[in-house]
C-alpha cells in the first residue's frame, strides 16, 4: 500500500491525466481529420436519398471520411456500387464530387436535388428502377460523367443536355427514351463517350 500513497501515487495519478488526455487528443484528432459538408450539402443528400429511394444511408456517419456506409470497398462487380466521394479543402470544408449507386434496385426519380451540390461531377445510377426523366435542375451542374444506363426512363432526351458542356461521358442506354436524339448535344464539346 504504501507504494500508492505519497510522491508515487502523485506521480501516477500526474501519469494518467497525462495518458488520457493523449488518447483523447488521438480519438478526436482522427475525427478532425476528416472535414465536414455545409449543412446545405446534408440537407441536398437527404433530400436525393428520398427521391432515389436509397434508405440505408447513415446520416450519423461522416458521408466524407470513407466509411463503409457511404463507400463501400470497390468490388469488380461492373453493375454494382455504393460511393460517395468527397473533396475536402485542407481538412475543413467538404463537397461532394462523386456519388455512384449502381445496381441497387433503386426506384424513385433522377434526384432534382443534385443540382444543390455544388461541386458534383459525376453520377452514376446505372442498372436501377428508376423512371420519369432527366431534371431540368441539372443543367446547371458541371456534371463530366452522367451515366443513367439500364433504367425506366422515359420521354425524349431533353435538349438543355447540351448545354452542360462539361459533359465528357453521357450514358443513356438501355432506358424507354423515345424520338430523336436532339442535335444540341452536338453542342457537347468534351464528349468523349455517348
Ligand atoms: C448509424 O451509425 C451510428 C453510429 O455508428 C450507429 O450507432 C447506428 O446504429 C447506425 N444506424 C443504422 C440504421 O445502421
Ligand atoms: C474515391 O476516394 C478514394 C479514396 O480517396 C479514392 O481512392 C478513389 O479513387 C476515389 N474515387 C473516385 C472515383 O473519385
Ligand atoms: C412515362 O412513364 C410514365 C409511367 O411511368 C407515364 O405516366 C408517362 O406518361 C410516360 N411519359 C412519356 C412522355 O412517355
Ligand atoms: C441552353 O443555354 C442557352 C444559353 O444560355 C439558352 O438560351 C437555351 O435556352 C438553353 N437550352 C436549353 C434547352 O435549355
């Protein structure tokens, strides 16, 4: 006992504060390192979760910092994916720029809300259920990949299309798209793959 009492007992209680003020440093420094998104970028993806019809995205969950909720690991599976990418500006502020929802038997619309993210570049909702057409709100984007392959979308290719000139790679294909393909999207000066 009497190792515990006088100078020694100090020294250790003095060693534990030190120890546990480290470990707090270390768990909330991991947390810090990963910036956050603008509460709007939060509100614009709980609104595309709802219109998508995607219900197992955890808002409790850093979208940002690569957990399995918001990325799962990439698989070779061409037809499935579950990503949502981020661009994070020196560990503060974050925007979504990726967000790829393959396969998973989604059934809503194309989500109007996009188009409040103000950094998203690429989309992918190939190999779903989803139906109605292309939002007019996404001509505002500067979307380089838009790929809505293997859906229920009908109505005719809207002609604003071309006017995201950003647009490297359009895939439309296998949808219930009718009339003809607009001459507009020869506006589409980056395209590489339609
Ligand atoms: C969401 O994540 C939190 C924090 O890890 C966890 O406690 C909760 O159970 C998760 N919710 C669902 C529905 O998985
Ligand atoms: C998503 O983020 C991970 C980790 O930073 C990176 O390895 C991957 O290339 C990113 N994917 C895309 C398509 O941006
Ligand atoms: C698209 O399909 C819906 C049913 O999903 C139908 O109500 C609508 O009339 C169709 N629109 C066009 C332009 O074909
Ligand atoms: C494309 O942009 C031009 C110039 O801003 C505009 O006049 C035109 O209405 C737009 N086209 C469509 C189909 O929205």
């Amino acid at each position: 006992m009497s190792m515990m009492n006088g100078p020694s007992s100090r020294l250790f209680f003095f060693f534990m504060v030190i120890l546990s003020t480290f470990l707090f440093l270390q768990i909330t420094g991991i947390q810090a390192q990963v910036g956050l998104l603008p509460p709007n970028e939060v509100d614009a993806l709980r609104q595309i979760a709802k219109q998508l019809g995607k219900v197992d995205w955890n808002f409790s969950l850093n979208p940002c910092d690569g957990n399995p909720n918001w990325r799962s690991p990439w698989g070779n599976n061409a037809q499935y994916s579950n990503v949502v990418n981020c661009t994070c500006s020196s560990g503060d502020v974050c925007h979504v720029v990726y967000i790829s929802l393959k396969g998973q038997d989604l059934a809503g619309v194309l989500p109007p809300s996009l188009a409040k993210l103000p950094s998203i570049k690429i989309i992918d909702l190939s190999y779903n259920y989803l139906s109605g057409n292309i939002p007019n709100e996404w001509e505002s984007t500067n979307l380089e990949k838009l790929s809505v392959t293997g859906n229920r979308l009908n109505g005719s290719i809207p002609t604003f299309l071309g006017n995201i000139t950003t647009l490297g790679y359009l895939g439309l294909e296998n949808n219930m798209f009718s009339g003809k393909v607009p001459a507009e999207l020869g506006k589409l000066k980056n395209l590489n793959r339609l």
